[in-house]
C-alpha cells in the first residue's frame, strides 16, 4: 500500500502541480453500498478522541461499507471504497459518517483526497466489476485479498430518490474534520440484506475482523447514476 501526501485547507488547491478548485464535483458516477451491524465497543475504540459517538442499531453499532466507479470528476476517472461508521457530533443534528478508510487506484484522486478534506486515502488495488446478479468489489494490495464485496441490485427504490446531504468525518493528526457531502442519486435500487463480504488474509483486514464485521449485511442499496459535490473541510478540533 502507498500512502500520499499532506493536508492542507483552501479554496484553490495545488494537486501534483495542477489546480483543482473547491468544491469539488462528481459529475458521473455509480455506486453501490451496505450497512452492517458490528461491535460497539470496537467501534467506540475506532472512534476515541474524535468526540464523536457510533450511531446505535438494536443496541450495535452501524458499518458502511460501499465502492464508487468514479467516471467523470473533477480528479478523474478513478475506484474507490469506502470504510465508514455511522455517528454523531455532539450538539449537532442528523447523522454523519466517520471515515475510516478511503482506498482508490489512482495516486491523484489518492493525494487530493488527502491534501484537501484529509481522508484516509492510499493507493491499492480495487476491482469493481458487473456480475451476474449484481456487483462485485475486491480490493488488495502486496498481492493479497483485504476485502471483498459481492452486492445484489434488488428493486427500484419506492418514490426514486431525491439528493442528501452529509456530514464526511476524519480524524487525523489529532484534528477533527468535517467535510459537507452532497449526493444527488438517480436508478436507486435496494434489498433487506443484499450483500455478502469475504475477508482476505492481509493485515490490512484485521480492522474488519476487530469490529466483528459480519458476511451479510443489514441493508444494500445500489445508484445507477450518481454525481457528487464535496466542499472545503472544516476543523473541528
């Protein structure tokens, strides 16, 4: 694995010499993500000293887990996936996602998504690719499986579905970031269920297997056509 670069904050950002202005836009992409019920108190750990608390689900903790084709945007076509957990900051509404890891194969969408918002980006490998029934995302690095994702496509959603707007969290060097996410999904289809995971045998996996990250997920849904829009990330320490 390859990790990039260092943080830094404003509205025009210096990106391996080119210029990338906030914010940011997605203009096509597709997605496919899953909700899973873990550990609390592994979750309570993963999230110490950032002052946010895990959102609770019959009494356990919520995981998202999703892979992002990226097909136009502003850093170029890339793949991504996204490790995160559900929760909340204190004295504010809604419910956020705390970023725990942000893996994508292309070394610029790695370093702007460190530099600008402070992701937990790095550089490995990650597959998305059409099944079947669905979608499948594998994701390695040295030569071995971290993770993988097989995701079914379910029904269209009731209604279609209209743009959200969320809370990103990271934490990093002690400094607590919070970067508003707007998304505006379009062909949602989703399932009760609807995903299965399989672990692979690098360490980069022990961070699944701690919060008990279960094969089958709570809840699956999957956007046929996705654009995005993130702006500058806000210090919260």
């Amino acid at each position: 694995m390859r990790t990039c670069s260092n943080f830094g904050v404003s509205g025009v950002h210096s990106v391996l010499g080119q210029e990338v202005r906030s914010p940011v836009e997605v203009r096509a992409a597709t997605a496919c993500s899953a909700l899973f019920a873990v550990d609390p108190a592994a979750a309570r750990d993963l999230l110490e000293g950032t002052g946010l608390a895990p959102v609770r689900y019959l009494g356990r903790a919520v995981c998202s887990i999703a892979f992002v084709r990226h097909i136009d945007t502003d850093l170029g076509p890339y793949h991504e996936f996204s490790f995160g957990l559900l929760v909340r900051y204190p004295d504010r509404s809604g419910i956020g996602v705390f970023i725990g890891w942000l893996p994508v194969n292309q070394e610029f969408a790695c370093v702007a998504g460190r530099d600008i918002w402070g992701f937990p980006k790095e550089v490995v490998e990650v597959d998305i690719a059409a099944t079947g029934r669905g979608h499948r995302c594998e994701v390695r690095a040295d030569g071995e499986r971290i993770i993988a994702i097989h995701t079914t496509s379910g029904l269209p959603a009731p209604g279609g579905a209209g743009g959200a707007s969320v809370d990103a969290y990271t934490h990093r060097d002690g400094v607590l970031r919070r970067t508003p996410w707007t998304m505006n999904p379009a062909g949602v289809r989703i399932m009760p269920g609807g995903s299965r995971i399989e672990l692979g045998t690098h360490p980069g996996a022990d961070r699944f297997r701690a919060l008990g990250l279960p094969k089958r997920a709570l809840f699956t849904s999957r956007i046929g056509s996705l654009t995005m829009q993130f702006d500058d990330a806000e210090d919260l320490s």
